[in-house]
C-alpha cells in the first residue's frame, strides 16, 4: 500500500522537465490514413491523414493533412500502409517547409496487450509476491521518467544521479519485494556499493579511452541538435552503464544475501568463516551465469552492427577499437566486474549482520517473505 501510495503521488507531482526554449524541428502526431492517393512523382503528396491528437502550434485534432508515406528509416523498406491504419506522422514545425510524412504505426494497442499478457504470467505464477514485483517494477519506471531524465536534461550530473536514483530504488524495491530483514539489508549495501564500484570504473576507463562527447552514440548527436547543450554526455554514458548494471546486480546481491540466511539457518553451528566460504561456492556459480547473461545482453543490443563490420571483413582488432564499439565493450566489462565484485562485498555483509539484532528489520527466514505479509 505505501509503495502504490507512492506511485500515485509520483504520478501526481508536476512534471520538473525543462521546457524546450521553442519548438522542436519535428513533432509527432498520432493519425489516421483516410486515404491513399496515386504517386505521380516523389514531390507530391500521396496520402492523406486525420490528425487524432492535435499539437500546439500545428493541426487540430480531426484536420486532414497530405503528405508522404515513408517508414522507420525513410523511404527505404516502406510498410504496406492502407486506409484505417493508425499512424505515426512527423510534422515539420518550419513554415516554409511544412513537411509532413508517415513515420511508422502506431503500436500502443499491440504494445498494451503484451504488458497485460506480462502482468498476467507474472500473477499467476508468483502470487502476491509478482504483485509486489510489479508494484516495484512500476516505481521503477515512475522514478526514472519522473526524477532521473528531468534532472539529467536541467543540467545534473547524471552519473551521481543514477547513483543515488539506483540505490534509493534498490532500497524501496528490495522491501516490498524482499521485506525488512536482515538480507534485505545485506543485498541493499552490497547493491550501493557495487554501484559505486562501477561508476568509479566506467569514468576511469571513459578517460583512458578518451572518447570523443558522443561517445559513438547517433541518439547523443540527436539531443544536441535539440539544443540540450546542458546535458553532459558524457555522464550520460555513465548513467547508462549504472542502470544496466543494476538489474543484474539486484539479482546476484539477493540471491547471495539469501544464501548466507539460508545456510546458517540450515547450520547455526557453522562459524563466519565457514559460513562465507560455503556461500562463496554458490556465488561462483552465480558469477559465471550472471557475467555471460550481462555481456549476451550488450551482444543482442550490438549484434547487427557486429555483423555489419564482420561483413566489411575489417581487422577485428581495428573495429574494436572504434568509438561505437569500444563504448560497448567498456560497458559490459566494467557491469560485469561489478557483478563479480558483488557476490563477495554482500557475502561479507550479509555474514557480519548474522546473529545482530538491526531496529526495525527482522532476523527474516529464507522463504523471501516478511513476516505477517502473506
């Protein structure tokens, strides 16, 4: 109920993003093909669209505008676009231009189904506790549109902004999720502290590589031609790298929490030392799970432009060395080094709160469930 309380008044704050000082060169609309009309040569227009949602500065809702079909990247590999699709239009806000294209469709119903769908499974399949889950995932979300891009486009520096976004989420998720127990508080601190870690690592390695303010990124580029000059790139990189990391490293700094409580509760006869050593063995087998699914991960983001340089039969050694790839492969090795530091900062933590009684947390069990939750 607090977490949901707290959704709701991050729904209600008022919106703390920087107004653009004019408009941007292009908006986008949500329309409605009314009708598509013979192209007679590339300069006229050849559909026309009702504008469902009108903008400021632009058409109303319900005027029909002409302009041209086109797609995702342009003219090439163009959708087959008939009467009664919804839209996407991009709408030129120069007057003298007044260009109007069909940009792509409009997913939202599609994309709306499959979170149901999401939601569902994870209900069905893990009670109150998916409940919970996507009460966090939710609060997730609402912290990083409502608080972490606004400050990072009003000029913060968005790597301690996604330290301190992260760790305060990791806290919140970690109790509604986990409860308030003593490897609650285990995963919390080893979770800070491995962000921490990653940050110091990623802006070391991002000075050693030197480079350039876009760091190969074409979305970079975009934000600057917006007139977002205030955004520091460069720590929005670093940001990046933190928030990647950190859903890796919930998982890694739980499980191993809980492998701590689990096997003294199996064992209380067991020392510190014996206790970190066997938790230590199931933390190895974690490690080598987690690192190979955070570096797959970057691969699956990066592997048509993978394949695109394997294609130009380049040296290797040559491509990774460019910017677009090198700023990848910085990514995943310092999250993985994060993840691999996690397992023995929250195994030590995790091991020094046995047996110490914390105010207001609980001894907690290895069921993953507060006391007088369920």
């Amino acid at each position: 109920m607090g977490a949901a309380l707290l959704l709701v008044l991050f729904v209600l704050v008022p919106d703390i993003t920087p107004r653009p000082s004019g408009l941007p060169p292009v908006q986008l609309v949500r329309g409605l093909i009314v009708e598509v009309l013979p192209e007679v040569d590339p300069s006229t227009p050849n559909v026309r669209i009702e504008v469902v949602e009108g903008i400021e500065g632009g058409p109303a809702t319900g005027d029909v505008v002409e302009g041209f079909l086109q797609g995702p990247n342009g003219l090439e590999a163009r959708p087959e676009f008939v009467v009664g699709d919804e839209v996407i239009v991009n709408i030129s806000t120069d007057p003298e231009a007044g260009f109007v294209a069909v940009n792509d469709r409009y997913r939202v119903p599609t994309l709306a189904l499959l979170l149901g769908l999401f939601a569902f499974a994870v209900t069905v399949v893990g009670g109150w506790r998916g409940v919970r889950s996507l009460i966090a995932l939710a609060l997730t979300l609402a912290v990083i549109v409502r608080v972490v891009v606004p400050l990072i486009l009003a000029g913060w520096d968005p790597a301690w902004v996604a330290i301190v976004a992260a760790s305060g989420v990791t806290v919140a998720t970690f109790l509604l999720t986990e409860g308030a127990r003593r490897q609650t508080a285990a995963a919390a601190l080893g979770t800070a502290i491995s962000l921490i870690l990653v940050a110091v690592l990623a802006t070391l390695f991002d000075s050693l590589a030197r480079f350039t303010p876009l760091r190969g990124s074409e979305s970079a580029g975009f934000l600057l031609s917006l007139g977002s000059a205030e955004v520091d790139l460069g720590g929005l990189v670093l940001a990046a790298v933190i928030f990647g990391a950190l859903g890796v490293l919930d998982d890694v700094t739980v499980t191993q929490a809980a492998t701590v409580q689990e096997l003294h509760e199996s064992d209380p006869r067991v020392g510190r030392l014996g206790l970190a050593g066997r938790a230590m063995n199931v933390g190895r087998s974690h490690i080598a799970a987690t690192v190979n699914t955070l570096v797959l991960a970057y691969v699956g983001a990066s592997l048509p432009l993978i394949v695109l340089f394997a294609a130009g039969g380049q040296d290797p050694a040559l491509v990774v060395s460019g910017e677009v790839v090198a700023v990848e492969v910085v990514r995943a090795l310092v999250g993985s080094i994060g993840i691999v530091a996690a397992v023995p900062i929250t195994t030590a933590i995790a091991v020094g709160l046995i047996g110490r009684r914390i105010p207001f947390l609980g001894a907690g069990t290895g069921t993953g469930h507060a006391p007088g939750w369920d």
